[in-house]
C-alpha cells in the first residue's frame, strides 16, 4: 500500500489531503456528465421540448445517457476516492478510474447512437467496476 500524500494549505495553515486519482477521474467524467447534460438541452432546443421527452427518441437516448451516468458516477468515485485515501495502489487506482471513464462512454454513445453492441460493454463494465471497487476496499482493510 502506499503512503497517502499531504499537502501544506497556506491559507489556513492546515494540512490537506492529495488524492491526485479521484482528482483526474473526478474531473473526467464531470466533463462527460457536462457533455451529456449540453447534448440533452440541445436536443430540447431543436425539438422545443423542455419537459419529458415528446416521444423523441434521439431526445430519450440523450436524456437516458445522462441520466445513467449520474446514477452511476457518483457512487464510483466515492468508491475510488476511499480506496485512494486507504492508501490504494496508484496503478490499480488509474485502472478503476480509466474503466470507469471508458465504461461511462462506451455507454452513453451505446445509447444515444441506439447501439446495443456498444451500449452493453459499457453497461458491464460499469457493473464490474461496482464489485471490483468494493471488493478492493475490503481487501485494503480500512478499518484495521
């Protein structure tokens, strides 16, 4: 395991806690879910639909990709984020991170292009990373 890394805060004197993976990962897929939620209101515009879906399904896809990932998204990082805080190994964390960013967009293009070939890789590997992270928390043993 490695040593989890502090940093000086200046300001307030204190000391803070780097979690430099959860930080990259974090900040992927927040820049996925904008995409996402951009490409729902666009879609709202060009259909003048901005409640519920008009029975559009270009707009339901969109509408359901977004919505996914934000029913999956956070709880991963907050799986990541303690395994990183735990004192996770960096590269098994850069894994679960680029997994959960790839899986993320594999199934969110999935669903917006209406493919089911690209939408169910993403969908698996979204369901594995929500064993393999909790199941790496408890192999770390963060409370012992």
């Amino acid at each position: 395991m490695e040593e989890v890394k502090t940093m000086a805060n200046p300001l307030l004197g204190t000391a803070l806690v780097a979690v430099p993976v959860t930080a990259l990962y974090g900040a992927l897929s927040s820049l996925l879910l904008l995409g996402l939620g951009l490409n729902v209101s666009r879609l709202r515009g060009k259909y003048n639909t901005f409640r519920g879906d008009g029975g559009h399904a270009e707009l339901i896809g969109a509408i359901r990709a977004h919505g996914n990932s934000v029913e999956h998204v956070p709880l991963l990082l907050i799986l990541l984020l303690a395994a990183e805080l735990c004192g996770g190994s960096s590269t098994l964390l850069h894994i679960f991170g680029g997994a959960l960013v790839v899986s993320r967009i594999l199934h969110a293009v999935g669903l917006i292009k209406g493919s089911s070939a690209i939408q169910i890789p993403g969908a698996l590997s979204t369901y594995a990373l929500e064993a393999a992270l909790p199941i790496y928390l408890l192999i770390l043993r963060p409370w012992g």
